[in-house]
C-alpha cells in the first residue's frame, strides 16, 4: 500500500521540505516565485493504537500530494517543514498532548512570517493538522496579524465543517474554505476513529498498533456526549479515558488513502484558484 515516491524519505517530516534544501536552492524557489506550504499540527495523544505525531504526519503527507497537483497546473510550490507546538485544550490531561499558550503560538507563527518575507517569500498557505477550536482560532488569528504586520500574503485553508466552528467572517481575504464534508455517521467520528486511523494506516503503516484495535470498541457518542468532550481536559478524560472518540477498529487502508487524496486534490484547487486570481 505505501507509495514508494511519497514515502521515499521513510517517517522524515523533513523530506521534500526547505529543510533538506541548501540556501542557494531556497533563493531560487524565493526568486521563482513559489507560494509556500505549511501544516500546523500538535503533538498530542491518539488512543493507545495511534502515535503522538498523528496530526503532523497527515497534513505533512496532503501537503506532499497537493504540492504534485499544483506542479501539475505550472505552480512552484515550497514545503515548509510542519509546525507541531500547539494547542491542545481538549485533550491536554492525557500524558503527551504537549499544548502552548496561544500567544506563544501566535509568535512563532509571526516569526516564521517574517523569515519568509526576508528570504523573498510573498504568499503562504496554513493548512491545520488539528481540530481543537482554540488551536484554529489562534492559527486564523496569527494568519491575519502575520499579513498585517509582516507584508506576506497569508491565508488559512479550512474544510467547510471546521469552518463552522471556526466562526470565521467568510467575507475575510485570508480564510479560504474549501467544501469538504465527511460522510454522515451514525455516530460521532472524530478523534482517533475510523477516519483518522485509516489516513494514518494508508500511509504510515508501521505507527499503527494493529494488535490493538480489535479490543477497542467504539465510542458511540451522543451530541451531549460530544459536547462534554470538546470541554476538554478532566472533561475529555472522564468521557474518553482510553482517549478516542469513534470506531478505530472499523479503519480501512484504503479508505485512509482516498480521503487524504481527496483533501489534497480540494486544497489545491482553493490555491490554484487564488494564484491564478491574482488577488492579495
């Protein structure tokens, strides 16, 4: 199932990225005009059947696959190695979720800005790894400041459901929501279940801790249930205890695949359309 061109460089959250670039490469992509790439994750628990690093390593590998679409359609792109500092207010209780004060996030978001400007850089797309409210209210907060105060041209690309709780004025130039809904379930699917588990099963296979997921049975959470979850820490702990909220054993490898491909193919689209716009 792995795809021996995306996962060439192993589990490395740096290949493809500046990273492993030299500064004379870097330049160029600055002078060619390249738009740049971020994904904001955490490191944060994910069950006791998926690895802290989940919410880096899944938009680290859409990034990836939106970077081929917008190769594709003529346009350079540079892969900024993912940011995993965040915040985790709904999960913070369980041993690992490491969460930042959102004024620390919110600065280092401006410095990175800023190193970009100095290199060259004009635009930069944040793609979030993260559901927690709080991390994309800080993330949509710092996009906005970051174009204010650095001159970049910053905008924050969000599903349309998580848009919902973002509660952002979509009249607002830097969020750009692309239309993506999961299937309807019958059930609350959205931490470490189904979805999340399948993504990191198609294309990191070896975090997974198979020998787990038949044990764990699924959540099957009401929206009051819900609701008390996303309070977060004592609250998500007494609700969650083995820290999911959903039905991992039901992950599939190839759903995984198709739904991280989707995003990645809806993300480049919301870009192309706003190089090609030409807007700021």
């Amino acid at each position: 199932m792995d795809d021996p061109e995306l996962t060439r460089g192993g589990y490395s959250i740096f290949d493809e990225t500046l990273a492993d670039l030299t500064y004379p490469e870097v330049e160029a992509l600055a002078r060619e005009g390249a738009v740049v790439l971020w994904g904001l994750g955490v490191i944060e628990e994910h069950g006791p059947h998926l690895p802290l690093g989940t919410d880096v390593y899944l938009p680290y590998a859409s990034l990836k696959l939106v970077r081929r679409h917008l190769d594709a359609q003529g346009i350079k792109a540079a892969i900024l190695p993912p940011f995993y500092w965040g915040i985790n207010n709904v999960t913070g209780s369980f041993a690992g979720s490491v969460t930042v004060r959102p004024s620390t996030m919110t600065n280092l978001m401006l410095d990175v800005f800023g190193s970009l400007r100095k290199d060259g850089f004009q635009t930069i797309f944040c793609v979030s790894g993260q559901g927690d409210a709080l991390h994309n209210r800080t993330m949509a907060e710092a996009i906005k400041q970051g174009r204010a105060e650095t001159g970049i041209r910053a905008y924050f690309v969000v599903p349309s459901y998580w848009a919902e709780r973002l509660a952002p004025d979509e009249k607002e130039d830097h969020i750009q929501i692309y239309p993506h809904r999961p299937p309807p379930q019958p059930f609350p699917d959205v931490h470490a279940g189904a979805a999340e588990t399948s993504m990191v099963w198609a294309f990191y296979p070896r975090l997974v801790r198979e020998t787990v997921l038949p044990s764990l049975q699924p959540t099957r959470f009401t929206a009051d249930e819900l609701a008390e979850w996303r309070r977060g820490w004592a609250n998500a702990r007494r609700v969650t205890p083995h820290g999911y909220l959903g039905d991992p054993a039901a992950a599939d490898r190839e759903r995984g695949r198709v739904i991280v491909e989707t995003q990645a193919r809806l993300i480049a689209e919301v870009i192309t359309a706003k190089v090609r716009g030409g807007t700021p």
